[in-house]
C-alpha cells in the first residue's frame, strides 16, 4: 500500500496529472475522480468505461481504499459504528446517525488524539498518527456505502462533524484538503457549509480558519467556565487560556455570515461542572464576550476507565434554564447509538463490554511502526 498512490487522497486535478503521467489523457482522471467520489466504487474493476488494460495498470501503482473494516456496531436507533483499520494497522473510528432530514457522519481526524481531556476515553489512547485527506474521504465514502450500498444514492443530503478520534485542527493541512476533495460537484459534493470541526481550542488555527472564504462552521469544545477547572478537564487549556480563546473566537466572529452562529459544546459532568454557579458563570463569560453563539449541552457517556458519570437529567435541565434566563440559547444534545459506544468521547471503545481493549491492541501495534511525528509543531 505505502507505495501505492491513494487515490481518495487526489483532488480531481491531481487525478488528472497522475493519470497524464501514465500516458492516459485527462477525461480518464475525471472518470475515475467521479467513479470513486460520486459512485463510491471500490474497486478498479467497477470502473468499467476504462479499458481493461489500463485498469491493470492502475492496479499496480494506485489504490481505491486504503482502510478496512473490522467491525461495525449498528445501534436499536439506527446509528452505526464502524471500527475501521489504517494501512499501518492504526484504529479510525467513524459515526453514521441518521436523521430525519439528513445524516449525520462523525469522522475522526486523527488515530488517537496527542491532547488529554480528562472525560475522553480517546485520550488514553495518545496520538498514533493524523489522518490523511484520503484517509478522511474515505471513512465518509465507507460510511456510506455501509449504510446504502455502493453505488446507491443517498435518499437525504449529508453532514459531516470532525468530532471523532482527534483534534481536527491538528490535521489541519489533511482536513481542508479532505473538504476541498468532497465539495467538488462531480464527487461526493458535500460543500463546507454542510461540515463542523469541533476544537478543543487550538487558537492559532481559530484565526487561519476565519481567513478562509469557504470555510466550514466552528464549534468549541469548552466544558468548563474558568480556567482553574478547564485545566483539569481539557489541559490543552494551560497552553492557550479561557481568555485567549474568547479573545480568537471574537475575531472569527467577523467571518460568522448572516444566520451563523458558534457552537460551545458542554459536556456535563456530574457534580464537576454542572452545578448551578457553573451555568451562571459560564452565562456571564458569554456574555461578557457578547459572541453570537449557543451552547450545546452534552450528557457525558460513562464508560469504563473514565473518573466521571454524567449529569442527571434535572441537572442538565436546570443548567440549561439558567443559561436560557440569561438569554443564552442552550440545547441539550441527544444522545445517539449509546448502546454501541458511538458516543463522543466513547469512540476508543472497542467493544461494548470491553472498552479498554484497543488501548492493549494499539499499543501493541503502534510498537511496531516507526515511532510517529507530532502532527503539528503549535502543541
Ligand atoms: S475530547 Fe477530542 S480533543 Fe479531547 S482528547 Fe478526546 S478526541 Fe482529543
């Protein structure tokens, strides 16, 4: 595979100069680009208006896929969770929810994440590697093939959330290419506008992000109102602060267009961070920095090796009418596909009753990899 050329890692033009530096002409890259992308095919041999010897020659230097699926866990509520392996045997997790209007797919940017929030069973994994554009095409084009078939068009449109395994601004590079690949018309055609990255809070990418015309929306995993408590919870919070996070989040509020507004994403822990002098400071930080933004109301998934347990409904209620008397517009996250752990912060699970397995698998393979760079120098 290593020397094989990923094909879902090409943009249509790269596709084109590939096929070119094969001695093909242009229109045969468009038909791959819109056979892999808008047919979702698998495989060289779907591609059946190429000649058969060509499609030889492309077998021996390029690849359709380059992750494989080792399981899959579908939910009573429809939600389904593929467990998906890389190349270099590392884990990559995605989420298919369905919706009535449009599906929902929670992809991971990373296998792993180097940051530690506390509440994350993702964490303990640490950072084995940031994705590729390819790699994050191709968990959406899995995704939906699992749900639909391949070839199948899908009966709703598509969102996307980059709120799996990793911090999606540490793939940054990875990411906006992925978006670029599946906004083309003539592939999967999901537009950025379709798609929201959830930080922890890397602020430099904050502002790079704003600067971008066809960006996709932002979301904030917060999860506590003061410094000393977010600390703990997200220690990402010691490198940049509450106050530079507002202060980058005031700036991206320039590029909001009209409608748009943030995401704060809360998750609510019991006893830790929802009790009522929390909802009211977290009101009076947002209102302090006066933003256009709501606040998504998480219940944490409990699962095994983690130190919490979630808010009770009453709490999460209550919080929620404190931030709404304060003019906050608060809403409460349904919780989706918890009986397969699709849950966030649960997606290091790999099995129901055994949540820690694939920490013990991981490591065991990541000791045979080469040792893995950090993804980005701002960490
Ligand atoms: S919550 Fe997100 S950013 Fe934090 S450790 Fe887990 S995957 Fe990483």
């Amino acid at each position: 595979m290593t020397d094989l050329i990923h094909l879902p890692d090409l943009t249509a033009a790269e596709l084109i100069d590939f096929v070119q530096s094969l001695g093909a002409p242009a229109y045969r890259g468009r038909q791959i680009f819109t056979a892999l992308h808008a047919r979702r095919t698998g495989d060289f041999d779907g591609i059946t208006e190429l000649p058969k010897a060509f499609r030889q020659q492309l077998s021996s230097r390029a690849a359709t896929r380059s992750l494989t699926v080792e399981q899959r866990y579908i939910s009573a509520d429809g939600t389904r969770r593929l467990l998906l392996k890389t190349h270099d045997n590392l884990p990559v997790e995605t989420v298919f929810i369905p919706e009535e209007r449009r599906d929902t797919i929670c992809f991971s940017s990373q296998s792993g994440c180097p940051l530690k929030c506390d509440f994350c069973l993702t964490a303990k994994l640490g950072l084995l590697r940031t994705l590729t554009a390819g790699e994050i095409v191709e968990q959406i084009i899995i995704s939906l093939n699992d749900a639909y078939g391949e070839g199948v068009e899908t009966p709703r449109g598509t969102n996307l959330v980059a709120m799996g395994a990793g911090e999606p601004m540490l793939a940054f590079d990875s990411l906006m290419k992925a978006l670029s690949i599946m906004a083309d018309p003539k592939g999967l055609h999901i537009v950025p506008n379709r798609v929201t990255v959830s930080t922890a809070g890397i602020v430099p990418r904050i502002y790079e992000l704003a600067q971008i015309p066809d960006r996709p929306h932002l979301a904030i995993s917060l999860s506590a109102p003061n410094d000393e408590l977010r600390n703990v919870l997200m220690p990402i919070n010691k490198r940049w602060s509450i106050a530079e996070l507002m202060q980058a989040c005031k700036a991206f509020e320039q590029s909001l267009k009209r409608g748009e507004r943030f995401t704060f994403e809360y998750v609510m822990l019991d006893g830790v961070n929802d009790g009522d002098e929390h909802a009211r400071e977290l009101a009076a930080l947002l209102k302090r920095h006066n933003l256009r933004a709501k606040v998504n109301l998480i219940p944490h998934n409990a699962a095994e090796g983690l130190a919490y347990l979630p808010s009770t409904p009453e709490r999460v209620a209550a919080f929620k009418g404190i931030l709404e008397s304060h003019n906050i517009a608060a809403y409460v996250r349904r919780p989706r596909g918890q009986d397969i752990y699709a849950a966030c912060g649960q997606l290091a699970a790999k099995r129901a009753s055994n949540p820690l397995a694939l920490t013990n698998i991981v490591a065991r393979s990541a000791s045979t990899q080469p040792s893995l760079a950090s993804p980005s120098s701002i960490v």
